[in-house]
C-alpha cells in the first residue's frame, strides 16, 4: 500500500477504476479522497450491468474488452487525438539530435550560398541534412550528392 502511495504522488495521471454494479465501498471512498486534488480519471466497470448511466461518468466493461470509452478519455486529457498517432513523429532524443543536425546543415548552406561561395562547398552542407534526414528514416546514403551537383553543374577550376 505504501508504494502504492508514492507511485500516485508521482503519477501524471490517475485513473481510478470502481465497480460500477455496486454501492461504493469504504476503500473506494478512501482511494477517491486520496486523489481527489490529482489529475485523475474516474471510470466506473461493468457497464453492462449498469442499468441507470450518467452522461457525465465514464462506463467501461473489462469483461466485453469495451475500454474505448476510458482510451478517448485519457486521450483527451493528455492531449491527444486519433491524428496524433497517424502523423509520424519523433520518437527520441536522437532523432532530435538528427533533425537539429539538418536543420543547422541547411541553415549553413544558406549562409554559404549567400556569402558566394563555390557550389563544392555549399554542398557539403547539404550533404550532411541529407544525411541526417535519411538517418532519421532508417536509411544509409547512398546518393553521392556531390556526384550528383557536378553532374548538373559546370563548375570550374
């Protein structure tokens, strides 16, 4: 019980689980006064012996594996919607680290291209945001860039 106390003190979020087909009961009431000052979700089981719903609670049935109910609740409190999961995103501090990586790359060859300089040397650059963005997607570079930029371009000595 008392790790089960710390786990809620450092919980983002609590969702509190009570047997909807019954009165509540002296450690349901003692668990609601626990949190009641958290960020917490109340969800009340066995919806389908419940006969008489309020619209404001939020039903479930573990028995029916019927949680959609409880799942856009907890979307909605954490911010979140269905889009957010069918967008890609970053997962991790690398793929970060990666993006800034182009990011920089990309803002250098700018600076480059508009200070003059030769296309050799801008390229640089942007071969390494290339790089990082294909690392980012899990893939290797196997594009010479600079093999490509001086096939399109004349440049001399």
């Amino acid at each position: 019980m008392e790790r089960s106390k710390k786990t809620l003190k450092e919980a983002e979020l609590v969702i509190v689980v009570l047997d909807g087909s019954g009165t509540l009961e002296n450690e349901d009431k003692q668990i609601l006064e626990m949190t009641e000052n958290m960020n917490r979700i109340i969800v009340y089981n066995k919806a389908d012996k419940i006969k008489n719903k309020d619209d404001k609670n939020i039903y479930i049935s573990a028995l029916k594996n019927d949680i959609s109910p409880l799942v856009k609740e907890i979307y909605k409190n954490i911010g979140l919607d269905e889009q957010a999961f069918s967008r890609p995103a970053l997962n991790n501090a690398r793929q970060i680290g990666l993006l800034k990586r182009a990011k920089e790359s990309l803002l250098k060859a700018k600076e480059d291209a508009l200070s003059d300089l030769t296309v050799d040397l801008i390229s640089v650059s942007l071969l390494d945001a290339y790089s990082a963005i294909l690392e980012i997607l899990g893939e290797t570079n196997q594009v010479d860039l600079s093999k490509e930029i001086f096939s399109r371009f004349c440049v001399g000595k």
